[in-house]
C-alpha cells in the first residue's frame, strides 16, 4: 500500500555518470510496462551539470520507491533518499558504496534530520 509522500534527495547522480543515467532513463521508460517502476522514471524531468535529480512531482503516490531506488542505486553517490507522508511519517534509505540500507527512524530537528538504520 502506498499514500502521498514527498521525496527529497540528498544525493546525487556521480558527475562521471550522467549522461550514461539520462539514456538510461529514456531506455527504461520504454522498456516497462504502464504502473511499474516507469512511473517514477518518467517523473524524472531531468539532472543537471551537479547531479541534483529534478522530477516534475516531487508529492505523489510512491507505489514502488525501493524498486525506483534500485533502478537508479548504481548511478547515486553516497546520501540518503527521505519521504515524507501525508501525516508528517518520515523514512527513507541511505546510500553507501553502491548498497541501500533503510533507515527505519527518520525525524527533523529544524533544519537537521535525524536518521536511525534500521
């Protein structure tokens, strides 16, 4: 199941890698069917000259973020990868070496957000 969240990067795409995530992208996006990973590929608008990741919605329904995240883990730098859901819920997944952990806790102090692995 799945509800409105809100992502946020706080990684992004290795500058080496950029160019090779843009066709990746447009491959995938014909690749999938309708209502699959290609959901959330496709809300990808683009990536600019740093790697910061833009997408055209960034509150949406996430039905298969771990999957989207996957898809993308081997172009990402080190950093995390946080939703928020529409009752303020917040979790996420860090990125380190190429692997996705989940971060089970995740809460904001102010501007600092608090992470706990699970």
């Amino acid at each position: 199941m799945s509800y409105y969240s809100e992502i946020e990067f706080k990684t992004t795409i290795k500058k080496d890698r950029i160019k090779e995530f843009n066709k990746f992208v447009r491959k995938r996006i014909k690749e999938l069917p309708d209502g699959n990973v290609s959901e959330h590929l496709q809300n990808i608008s683009g990536v600019d000259e740093f790697g910061d990741i833009s997408l055209d919605e960034y509150d949406c329904k996430w039905y298969h973020e771990v999957d989207f995240i996957l898809e993308i883990l081997p172009f990402l730098q080190n950093g995390n990868i946080l939703f928020r859901g529409e009752d303020n819920e917040m979790w996420g997944y860090e990125i380190h070496d190429g692997k996705l952990y989940s971060l089970s806790i995740v809460y904001s102090r102010g501007d600092e957000i608090i992470k706990v692995n699970a």
